[in-house]
C-alpha cells in the first residue's frame, strides 16, 4: 500500500483567558497511512495523564499544542484553576514565575487560532481549549473536562482527549484553592512530552 502523507492546517486555542489578535497558522505533516495522531503525556508530581489528538477534528489547534510542546513552551506551567466537578486549566506561560499569581490566566503566545468548534461533546476526559469571549482567541491555554459539561459543547474547541491517567486530573481538580480565582493553594508544574 502507498503510504500517503497529510497536510494539515494546526493551531491551538484557549478558554476564558488570553489576549491578542487572531495569528497565522503552521503546517504540520500527518502519516496517513500509518492512521496515527501525535499523542502527549502531561508528567505531574501526581502521576502522569496521556493524551491522545483529534487531528480531523481540530487540525490547527492539535498542530500549534504539539509545536508547543515540542519546543518546551509547556515545561514548568501549573494547573492555575481547578473547579471540582467541572475542570481544570493550564498551559498559560504566566505561571511559571510563582511571584506573580495576579498574571496567570492573562498568559500565551502573539499567534492566535481562528475556533474549530466541532461535534465532540465535553464529556470527562476531553481535552479543549481555553479562550476570552473572542472565539478566535485561543493561544496556549487549555483544560481538561473532569465531568460532562455539555453546556461547552460548539463554544469551545474540543482537540483531544485523556485516555489514561484521569486519577491525576481528579486528584488535581479537588485540591485546596483559593475560592476567589481558583488557583490551587499547591503548585502542579508540568512537563509535556509528544510523541
């Protein structure tokens, strides 16, 4: 059989926090023929979470996450908002400084990706982007659903999905927090590694 490449157009977006003007978009090479999305693993002092893509979903958004990460954009982030029986977010590059708690939530990159809302609903374990009102706003950020919250869906670009480790995301989600923003009083860094 032919093996066949893809060329797809990535991004990335973000849920209720970064700012800036939507940006151009990269393109990411997919092997079609071996049928295989780039996976993560999201490594916490809890354990780890993998993640698996929706590149025909969600191609731009899978596509900037991955470059993202590849480049380490990731390492050393925290969950910065957990509400227990809905999510929890991370991904902005303003948690890495611990100084400054006022910052997180406002961080990610210049580029930002037009919405690709699609059919997945929000069901626990999705893996989707986190943003302002602008749906064209996404950057950096991104949450993960720890129960269903269908009231996301076609609001939201859903471009993964936890597939193992979901302990991690419950233990994370119901950690101490301030109620007033619901930063975690401990810190989860994270490390992001694709495959």
């Amino acid at each position: 059989m032919a093996r066949r490449k893809l060329v797809f157009a990535f991004g990335l977006c973000l849920l209720m926090s970064t700012l800036g003007d939507p940006g151009a978009t990269v393109l990411y090479a997919v092997d079609g023929a071996a049928g295989k999305a780039p996976k993560a693993v999201i490594k916490t002092k809890f354990g780890d979470m993998e993640i698996v893509f929706f590149p025909e979903k969600a191609p731009n958004h899978v596509q900037n996450f991955v470059k993202l990460a590849k480049s380490g954009y990731y390492n050393g982030t925290i969950f910065h908002r957990v509400i227990p029986g809905f999510m929890i977010q991370g991904g902005d590059p303003n948690t890495k400084d611990p100084k400054k708690p006022e910052t997180y939530g406002l961080g990610g990159p210049s580029e930002k990706l037009k919405a690709e809302f699609n059919d997945t609903p929000h069901r626990r374990g999705i893996v989707s982007m986190a943003r302002t009102n602008d749906p064209n706003s996404a950057g950096s950020q991104f949450f993960i659903v720890v129960k269903e919250s269908n009231f996301l869906d076609g609001q939201y670009t859903v471009f993964g999905e936890v597939v193992k480790g979901m302990e991690v995301a419950d233990k994370i989600v119901n950690l101490p927090r301030n109620p007033r923003n619901d930063l975690p009083n401990e810190r989860v860094e994270i490390t992001v590694a694709v495959e």
